[in-house]
C-alpha cells in the first residue's frame, strides 16, 4: 500500500506537466495567430501580406525557426502595461533559401504598427549576433514606422545597436533590407547601411521624416510616394537597387539575389552546373556592336550574348543608367560586369554613374565576386554641375 501511496504525487506531477507544457503550446499558438483576423484583413487590404506570409514566400518550407516567440515588451505608461502582445512585433529566426542558412527578421505592422521598442530592438540585436557569429545572410523584412515613442530613450537606444551591428556585419555578410511599408526615421536609416534595398511601388516608401514634418516646416506639399516611394529612390536617389509592383516578385528576387551570393567574405559565391558551354560561339554579337564608334547599341544584348543562358541580374536598372552592373553566371559561376552603356549618354561617366560602379565594385570585392569590364566610353561628362560636384 505504500508503494501505491508514493506513486500518487508522481502522477499528479506529471499531470501538471502535462499541463504546463498544454498551456505553453496553447500561448505558442496564440503568438503565431498573431493580433486577430480584423488586424490581418486591414494589412491584406492595404495589398500587404502579414509578417508570417512574407517569411514563408522567402524561405524554403518548413524550414524557418523562430526565436525568443514569447517576448512582451515591459513599457509602463501611456496604457502600455494593458496590452503586451507576444513577439512585440517583429518575428526572428532562421531558414533556409534553396538548402543555405539564412537569418531574417520581419516586423509586424499588425503590432503597434511595427514600431520598434527596446523589446522588440533586443529580438532584433540577438538574430544579428547569430547572423555574424554564424557567417550567414541577413534579411529584413521592414515595414514598421520607426521608433515607439512610448518607450523614448530605449526605443531610440535599441536603433543604435542596430546602426552598430550594420556596421560590424558590413563587407563581412551579405545584408539585405526589404521594404515592404511605410519607413520612416530609424526605419529608414538602417537599410541605407546595408548591401542591398528591395522596394514595392505604392506600398513601400523610406524617408527620414514624413511629408506632415516637410510641409510644417518648409511649406512643401509631397505624398508619401513622392516623397520616398520605390520609384524615387530606384530613378532619384539611387537608394534602391531593385524595385517591383508586388510582394510576392519582390521576395522571390530576393531569392535569386541570395543564391548568387556568398553566405560570407571567406567563402565563395555557390556554383552551379552549367548546359550552356563556356566555348560556344556568337556571331551576333558580330552585328551588335557596330563599326561606326558614333553609332549606339544596347550594352544589355551585349551581355546576354555573353553569359550563361542569357540570364543575369541588374543593379540600379533605372539609376545612372549610362552604366550597367549586373550579377551573372560564366560557366556556372558567379562574375560581375560593369559595362557603359552607349544607349544612354553615349556611355559618358558622371558622378552618378561613378558612384553606382564604385558601389558595385565594393560588394564585389567584399564577397569575393570576380569582376569582368565592357568598356567603351568616350571620358567623363564635361559641364559646371558635374566639376562643383
């Protein structure tokens, strides 16, 4: 009888286990579910996907593993202590992109708006560590409207350890900033640090203050797409290198950029096999170029002619465009081109052109991509503009 007596607490234990461990899935379940169906169909009728879609587009299936799923912010004040969502807004881990490791973390405009707070910044800190530490690409998914001003000075203390981790991580992982909202502020400044900015029109827009703050102070009345939309900053500034009219183009690029890339600066870009032969001839290109030194042709069809399938991946399409710089394959493996671009200007350099190639040739040499040069350029552009300059 007293061993059946001692077996009693035992099992109660366990079933409080069971319990525990019940409600722990139940709060699990609750985190992914994210802040309900009324918060989902306003983001989906914006034509944005939730956090967790995103992930999923850009990710291999069932490959993502999420961190620190149940972190709550500890903000007091301003009616914060009622409402502690778990995740805080942003969504961290890792995957993989076709079998490599990839960190990524997304925020969630569902969740104040995906503004950023020192809980949500610690998320933030931590993947980017693991990112570092591990040699691998980063990518986030932004659309958050800068700091929370609840939390004041941590929310803005938490957008500096993210400018100094961008720093750190420069030139030694691939880092990728995908636009997918309004970002403003410290929202903005971080992706302007990084190896790459993708865009969505309409939806995406990055500026430094928005345009209420411009007309307060300058009297200027712009839109929100005006003033920082993907097609600004993919013809204007220069600030984003590839822009697209949805999500869903827009991640799968992202795909294809990262398997051009190395996971780090000591290794090299991935190779692939190759069924276009290396020792093929083009005899188009014997009309392509032509003679007559005055006379333009599209450096584009040069390129084509010249990589593996014809297939190849372009920089700033739409920015400097007298000068092209692309990713592409020769033989399987990864090269890139800088070519002038004869169409455009004749192919003459100027200071956008200049700083577009440079910027190129950087990443290159950060990631051990060997560069190959089309050159036909008649000098650099002459004029007052370009000399103060």
């Amino acid at each position: 009888m007293a061993l059946l007596n001692d077996v009693s607490p035992v099992r109660a234990e366990q079933a409080d286990a069971r319990g525990r461990v019940a409600e722990l899935h139940a709060i699990r379940a609750q985190a992914e579910a994210g802040p309900g169906d009324r918060a989902t169909e306003a983001q989906h009728a914006k034509g944005k996907l939730t956090a967790r879609e995103r992930i999923g587009l850009l990710l291999d299936p069932g490959s993502f593993r999420e961190i620190e799923q149940l972190r709550r912010h500890r903000a007091t004040g301003f009616g914060l202590e009622e409402k502690k969502p778990y995740t805080d807004g942003v969504i961290t881990g890792w995957g993989t992109v076709e079998g490599r490791t990839v960190f990524v973390y997304a925020h969630d405009f569902r969740i104040f708006g995906g503004a950023l707070g020192e809980a949500h910044a610690a998320k933030i800190h931590a993947i980017m560590d693991m990112a570092i530490t591990a040699g691998a690409p980063l990518v986030s998914l932004n659309d958050g409207a800068g700091a929370r001003i609840q939390e004041g000075v941590s929310a803005l203390a938490g957008y500096g350890g993210i400018f100094m981790r961008n720093t750190k991580a420069s030139g030694m992982i691939p880092q990728i900033s995908v636009m997918l909202g309004p970002c403003a502020g410290g929202a903005a400044y971080s992706p302007a640090l990084t190896d790459f900015v993708f865009m969505v029109r309409d939806t995406s827009q990055m500026f430094i203050t928005g345009p209420d703050v411009v007309k307060a102070v300058t009297g200027e009345e712009i839109t929100q797409n005006g003033l920082g939309g993907a097609d600004v900053h993919a013809e204007t500034s220069g600030v984003c290198h590839f822009a697209y009219d949805d999500e869903e183009t827009c991640l799968a690029e992202v795909r294809f950029l990262l398997s051009m890339l190395p996971s780090n600066n000591r290794e090299n870009p991935p190779a692939v096999a190759c069924g276009d032969p290396s020792d093929r001839r083009s005899d188009t290109l014997l009309d392509l170029v032509p003679a007559d030194g005055n006379r333009p042709y599209d450096m584009h069809q040069v390129i084509e002619q010249v990589v593996d399938d014809g297939d190849y991946l372009e920089l700033h399409e739409r920015w400097a465009r007298n000068i092209v710089c692309v990713l592409a394959r020769l033989n399987g493996r990864v090269v890139g081109i800088v070519a002038n671009q004869p169409r455009t200007l004749a192919g003459v350099l100027d200071i956008k052109a200049s700083e577009k190639a440079s910027r190129f040739v950087q990443m290159c040499d950060a990631f051990n991509i060997p560069i190959l040069t089309f050159l036909d350029v008649p000098g650099f552009l002459p004029g007052v503009d370009q000399e103060h300059g």
